[in-house]
C-alpha cells in the first residue's frame, strides 16, 4: 500500500537533509518536492497546493525543537497536516437502539459495493447486531446471485425479488418491511451502480433516499481509480447528502491520492478502508495510521512526538513559575491555550481523559474550539501593555477590544473577571497542599473555565439533546429541503 507516494515524500524530505535549520528557501524547495510528489499520487491539484501552503507557514512559524534536525521536523509537520487532511473521522453506523436502522450503499458499477455489504454485514454481526441484506441491483442479472451467496457467508438473510417484475425502489421498500417484520436491527441496500454517474442513476437513488429514508448513506469508491473516484464522491455527495465514504481495494493502490483528498473535496469523510476481498478485510480508517503508512517513517514520527512533548513540558514548568511568582499575565494565558491547541482537538483530547468520552457525543456540532479561538481573539485585540497589566482596562478600552475581536463588551468582562480569579487561585495554590490544590482545580473545571466545553455540555445535556433527537433533526433538515425543492419546482411549473 503507498509504496510510490511513500518514496516520493521521502526523497522530498532529503532536501532538509545536512540542512542547519528550516529557512523560507529550503521549505520552499522541500515544498515543491512535496507538491510534485503529491501530484503524482493524483491528489487533486487544489488540495495540494493548499496543503503545502499550510506545511510551509507552520514550519516557517513553529520553534526549532533543539533535539530535532530540520528532516525530522518538516515530517512531523507534515504527518500533522495529513492527519488533519483526512479526518475528523467517525465509525459510528448511527444504529438505532431499538428497531430497524437502514444503511445505503451506492457506488460505480465494480467499485465493490456488493462485497463492502457482505463485509459491513460480517463486522455488525461480529458486533452482535442481526443485518439483513437487500439486493436492490437489477441492472446486473449475477449481482442478486452474488449477494445470495455472500448472505450465506456471513449467516444472513437476503432479500429479492424477481427483477422482470419488479424495481429496485420497490424492492428496497419492501425489502425494508420484510426486514421490520423479521426483527433484523440492520437492514443493508444494495444498489445498482452505472459505469459512469448519470442522471438516471442518480434519481433511483434520490427516489429511494426519499421513500426508505436511510439513517446512513454510505458511498462505495475504488481507490484504485484515483481522482475519478474522488469526483464521483462529489457528484454522490452533491445528490444524496452522503454520511461516509468507504474506500476499497486500498490493498492495491500504491499512490494513495483518493484517500488523501476525498475528505478535502467532499468534505465527507472516509469511515472504513477494504483491504482485500475477502470479507474480513474491512477496517475503520484511521488518519493518523493512515498518514504514517503514507509517511512510512515511524521512527522519526516517535522521535518528533516525544520532542514536541518535551517542549511542552519546558514551556508548561516556565510558566508555571512564572503563575507562582503572580507573574502570570494574559500574554502567557494566550500562549497556554495555544500549547492545549496544539496538542490536538479538544474532542481528541476530552476523549483522552477519562470518563471525558461519553461527553464528546454529547457536544454534536458543537466547537470547543471556537470558545477557545474567541477567546485567544479578545486576547489578541489588546496592547501587550494591557494584557499584562489587565487592571488598567477601563470602559472604553474594553470597547475597543469588544469591537476589535468582534464580541460583546460584556464578553471581554467576562474574561477578564474569570481571569482574575484564575490568576489569584494559581497563586495561592503555590503555597498548597497537594489536596487542597485539587479541590481548587475541582471548582475551576466546575465553573467551566478551564474547560470552555463544559458549559456547552451541560446545556446539551439539560435539554436533553442526544444523539436520537440528532436524528430527528437531520431527518428534518432533509424534509426541510425537499419540501423547498418541491416548491420550486411547483413555482417553475405555472
Ligand atoms: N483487492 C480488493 N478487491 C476488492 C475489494 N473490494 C471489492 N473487491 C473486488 O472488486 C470486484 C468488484 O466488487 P463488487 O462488490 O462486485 O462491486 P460492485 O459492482 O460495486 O457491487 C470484485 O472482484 C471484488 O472482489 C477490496 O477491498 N480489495
Ligand atoms: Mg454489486
């Protein structure tokens, strides 16, 4: 898997190679390597080149680790930037816990979607869940045969019809009911797949979305056949709304540009990879493991982990000397929450802490992010002078950084406020007891300050917002828009 983009990306990285330091000119160089190497590996050109626009200002702006040579750090860099090129991802299949969930499958015509099926099948019923196929591809006279058979694989139901009488929006809703009536907790489409996307294919498609209204629309793309897998994910996408891309025949594909910008293109992300044929050869995609298969370097991706790792560490003792001696200003608040930033997304790093994870569902659209975004801007429109010197801030100054940072003044004091009394525990922690310290920190975590998602937590949860009503309101939205559709095309009829 990636053999070519592999050696490409490693001979572009020689370029830092016996170089002092990273300068704009060898990033420069390094960078074209990079962009020609990506090419190569038919990712879309658009992609590419923001993806190196963004290596080159981070490693023009990140500090020279001391215990890493540039090499090493222009990989590091980049395996980041892979990670957040591919994901966030999420396997969840959105599966009901009680009745019937129904997943649909399209894809091309030999993308792998019959098979993807069968191995989406194998894991739910590895997971205990009961699936139930439906071979709703009448195009194809064997597909009905080939699914029949990998049914009997996996230990499953199938359900047919005979295709001179019948449709395939018909078959999926009965077969749909007749999978109600059974009890199965997973019903499987399989749809019928053209050579080509085209209008008519995309209909069936949108005619069955509509009728059985499936709780996960998953696209099936052939990762062998590159950038047109990733333009037919669009087209997919433009027409149905996709809720994941499953990417086959990885096991065969040595350039690895489908994978790399599906995400970028679609903005859907991919929830498994195929592996092979056979169908236990399914695995969830992972960005990171991706990337460093992509990379192939995991020695020096160790190596710029514990690096960074260490840095933060210096940094983090630094200031917490600094918060003993009461010196510790918004500048180096600022400079906190980018260190927290830069560990990963809040999600990844609630999801680290435990008993955090079930709260990261909770969050659904939500940004965690963006609160600490806000607030690093408020902190931004401020003079350096007032940002160590938080007390001089009076009513117009607080204006001013209101209007500048695009919050309400009430905002500002209310940063200010929390601020203040952050800097006075720290303070007084110094002097404390290892117990009392951690009562402190109780009360600042409870007050959701040191922890922005907290308050937007608690408010999901007391309006009971979960993932079941998610449902509801994607099922609304998408009404919402067919209704509007609808209207439209009513209007343009008189
Ligand atoms: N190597 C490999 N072959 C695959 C994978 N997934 C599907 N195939 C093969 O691709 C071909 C087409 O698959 P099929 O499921 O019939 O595609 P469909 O037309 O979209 O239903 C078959 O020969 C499959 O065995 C995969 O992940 N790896
Ligand atoms: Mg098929």
């Amino acid at each position: 898997m990636f053999e070519s983009i592999t050696q490409s990306l490693g001979k572009a990285f020689s370029a830092f190679r016996g170089a002092g330091k990273i300068t704009e000119g060898n990033i420069r160089e390094g960078m074209q390597q990079v962009r020609q190497a990506l090419l190569e590996a038919d990712v879309a050109y658009d992609v590419a080149q923001t993806f190196i626009n963004s290596v080159t200002q981070k490693a023009i702006g990140e500090e020279v680790l001391k215990s890493l040579r540039p090499e090493q750090q222009i990989v590091g860099i980049v395996h980041q930037e892979l990670i957040d090129l591919m994901g966030p991802v999420s396997h969840s299949l959105a599966i009901r816990r009680e009745g019937t969930s129904v997943i649909m499958m399209c894809g091309l015509q030999g993308s792998g979607k019959t098979t993807t099926c069968g191995k989406l099948a194998t894991r739910l019923k590895e997971q205990g869940y009961s699936p139930f196929l439906v071979a709703a591809d009448l195009q194809r006279p064997a597909a009905i045969e080939q699914l029949k058979i990998i049914g009997a694989q996996v230990g499953c139901p199938v359900y047919s019809e005979d295709p001179q009488n019948s449709n395939p929006v018909q078959v999926c809703r009965n077969g749909v009911a007749a999978a109600k009536r059974s009890g199965a907790q997973v019903v499987i489409l399989d749809t019928a797949g053209r050579l080509h996307v085209d209008d008519g294919l995309m209909r069936e498609l949108q005619q069955i979305d509509s009728l059985v209204a499936p709780d996960q629309a998953l696209l099936v793309c052939d990762a062998m056949t590159g950038q047109d897998a990733v333009n037919s994910a669009k087209a997919f996408n433009d027409a149905l709304e996709l809720d994941g891309v499953i990417l086959t025949k990885l096991d065969g594909d040595t350039r690895g540009g489908a994978a790399l910008s599906v995400k970028a293109v679609t903005g859907v992300p991919i929830k498994f990879i195929g592996v092979g044929e056979q169908l236990d050869r399914l695995e969830e995609f992972h960005p990171d493991r991706m990337a460093g298969r992509i990379l192939g370097m995991g020695d020096i991706l160790s190596l710029y982990e514990k690096a960074k790792k260490e840095f933060n560490e210096e940094e983090m003792l630094r200031q917490q000397e600094r918060m003993q001696k009461g010196k510790f200003t918004l500048d180096d608040f600022r400079n906190q929450m980018r260190q927290i930033k830069k560990l990963g997304s809040m999600r990844d790093i609630m999801k680290m802490i435990p008993g955090m994870g079930a709260m990261v569902d909770q969050l659904g659209d939500m940004n965690p992010e963006g609160e600490l975004s806000r607030i690093e801007g408020i902190i931004d429109s401020m003079t350096m002078h007032e940002r160590q010197n938080p007390e001089i801030i009076d009513r117009s100054r607080r204006n001013r950084i209101a209007r500048g940072s695009g919050v309400d003044a009430a905002d500002v004091n209310k940063l200010l406020k929390d601020f203040s009394m952050m800097a006075k525990m720290m303070q007084g922690m110094s002097n404390m007891g290892l117990r009392d310290r951690l009562r402190m920190m109780k009360g600042l975590t409870d007050g959701g300050f040191l922890n922005p998602g907290a308050e937007i937590v608690e408010k999901k949860l007391r309006s009971g917002r979960g993932p079941a009503d998610k449902d509801a309101a994607r099922d609304k939205k998408k009404k919402q828009k067919k209704e509007a559709a609808k209207a439209k095309k009513r209007n343009r009829r008189r």
